[in-house]
C-alpha cells in the first residue's frame, strides 16, 4: 500500500455527498424555473425591491451574457454538449479531490448542479430559463440570470479561492 499522507485522501465516496448538494442545486433550479416559466408570460417583470431587483421572464438562447444568442440555433448543441463533458468531468474529478478540498468540492458541486441545470433547459426547451432582473432604475441593467447562473459563478468563486489560498498548503 502506499504511504499516502491523510491531507491527501481523497474523497472516494464521500463524493456521494457532493453530488447531493449538486442535486439539490439542479432540483431548486428547476423548481424555481418551472415556477417563473409557468406564471410570467415572456417578457413579464414584478418588481420585489424597487429599484434594484426584479422578476422578469426570459428566455436565453446563448450563453452567459447572451454569447452566441443570435447564431441561429447551433449554439444550442454546442452549449448542451459543453454542459455534458464538463458535467462527467466533475463527476469524476469529485472522487479524486483531495478530502482536505473542501473549498474546491463545493465550488465543483455547485457549478455541476448549475451546468446540469441550465443543460436540461437547453435540451428540454432550446433556450434556458432565466427570470433575476439585477438593475438600478433603468440606468443600469444586470443581464437576467437564474439560479443554475448563481451556482455556477458562486462555485467558480469557491474553485478560485481554492486555488489562490489553499491548493499550495496541499502539495507534499
């Protein structure tokens, strides 16, 4: 056997639990998409802290940002196949994330929920569901995102604390 140090055990099937919380990501994405999807008609917005916060209903046929939104319907496969690869990825890469990882194990399970969220939209519906409206007034306007986005950018912050803080205090 050989002589591993305990910082370095890796997380094997304590993963299981990583993949719950990206399941629980993917389900309150859904719910709230299918929420939003089923209530506002497209275009419709409410607003819940005035000047600064909105439900509004739409739908995004690109990427982050609307990237790619207006080529034509390619983009569709191309996204939903990217959502695929990186998905199995993390799948995998989970089980071999040191168990001391704990900043980069979350930051992995949530961008999975949210890639797995916003991959469903996409196969489902070809567009993915979006319905947080970030703006002040109408001076200035966050393109409108939804949970699977939040997941997504809250667990790359975590990889890249991860990576800047604690990946070096890991090496043997």
């Amino acid at each position: 056997m050989p002589n591993v140090t305990p910082s370095l055990t890796l997380n094997g099937n304590r993963a299981v639990s990583y993949y719950v919380l990206a399941a629980v990501v993917f389900v309150i994405d859904q719910l709230t998409k299918y929420f939003f999807n089923h209530s506002f008609e497209l275009g419709e917005t409410v607003s819940v802290i005035s000047p600064i916060l909105n439900w509004t209903l739409a739908y995004n046929y690109g990427a982050a940002f609307s990237f790619l939104a207006d080529q034509g319907g390619w983009q569709k496969y191309f996204f939903a196949g990217l959502s695929v690869i990186v998905s199995i990825f993390i799948i995998i890469y989970l089980r071999k994330v040191p168990k001391v990882a704990t900043w980069l194990s979350l930051g992995l399970a949530l961008v999975l929920g949210g890639a797995i969220g916003n991959m469903v939209d996409r196969f489902i519906h070809g567009y993915v569901i979006d319905f947080i409206h970030v703006h002040y007034a109408d001076v200035w306007h966050y393109p409108i995102f939804n949970i699977a986005d939040m997941a997504i950018m809250g667990g790359m912050g975590l990889v890249l604390i991860d990576m800047l803080f604690f990946e070096n205090k890991r090496k043997p």
